[in-house]
C-alpha cells in the first residue's frame, strides 16, 4: 500500500494572489476545506505546503497555499499533483477502498479460479467501474456493485467477482 495517496491536480492558477485551481480526485471535495497539510509532486522533489483556505468553484476546488501569495511563485506547480499521507486522509467507511490500493489486486471468479489483475478503476457518478485484465490482455469490465463484487480481502489482495450474464469466456 502506498504511503502517499492523490486527492487532486492542480490545473490552473486562479487569480493574482497566489490561489490555484484543482481538480479533486476524491469522492468528497469537502475534505478539502479540513485538509491543512499536503505534498506536491514536482518534477521528482516532494514539497511539503500548508493549505491557507478553500473554496469552491462549479467541479472545482481553488486552494491558497502559505507563503505563496503571488500568481509567479505557483505558476509553476501547474499539472503537480497534491498528495496526503495516510494518516490525513479521510476516514473509510465499511466496504470502501482507496483507489490506489485496489489497483494491482489479483481477482478470481465466483468458483475461485482466476481470472487477472484489476489494472484500471473508471469513475461513472453512478458506481466505479473496475477494468480486469487477464493473461490474454483481454479487459473485463465489472460495476462496484454488491451483485458483481462479491468479496475484497485487502489482506491478501484478492477480489471475488461474479461473472454477469452475457459476459462472455
């Protein structure tokens, strides 16, 4: 499991006074209003930076960050990518996964012979869809619904799926 999780990418500077527009990549763009501390990936350095306040925009998500007032010193950090450490992310509730942790897990089918690795996880608005590559390159495409995902051992990394009717073998 990874240390560093992603909750955003900052696109755009906003305004003149330092403030950047980012794009969440987490379920709940509230956590941005408590989030105090973060780590933009630059280049290959990490940079540590403590939010100064958020707000919110149509999809997006404008921070101020301390210490960088000015629209020259973050025009820089376009396309970075802000992360948090585990110990700063947002509660779980039960049957929730980060995103980054159920990637690279293998999944086997109902009767538990396998079947590959999740490789991919495309956000929908309705329900995650979970893309399965097997030893063929061939993708599988199942919902994040109970009917599918019948069980996440995050223990052992494994994932249990129900084929639906009309996939095909």
């Amino acid at each position: 499991m990874e240390d560093l999780l992603q909750v955003g990418v900052i696109t755009s500077t906003h305004g003149i006074k330092g403030e950047v527009k980012v794009f969440p990549m987490t379920d709940d763009n509230r956590r941005f209003k408590k989030l105090k501390e973060c780590m933009l990936q630059y280049k290959e350095e990490w940079i540590p930076v403590k939010v100064q306040g958020a707000r919110f925009f149509k999809n997006m998500v404008i921070l101020k960050f301390e210490g960088i007032d000015n629209i020259n010193d973050v025009e820089q950090y376009k396309q970075c990518g802000i992360f948090v450490d585990r110990e700063h992310a947002v509660k779980l509730e039960q049957d929730e996964y980060f995103i980054a942790d159920l990637l690279g897990i293998q999944v086997d089918r109902e009767d538990g012979s396998p079947l590959g690795e999740l490789t991919e996880i495309i956000p929908t608005g309705a329900n995650d869809v979970y893309v399965v590559t097997d030893a063929n390159q061939k993708e599988w495409l199942f919902p994040a619904i109970k009917d599918c995902i019948l069980k996440v051992d995050m223990e052992k990394r494994r994932m249990t799926v129900r084929m639906m009717k009309g996939m095909e073998e």
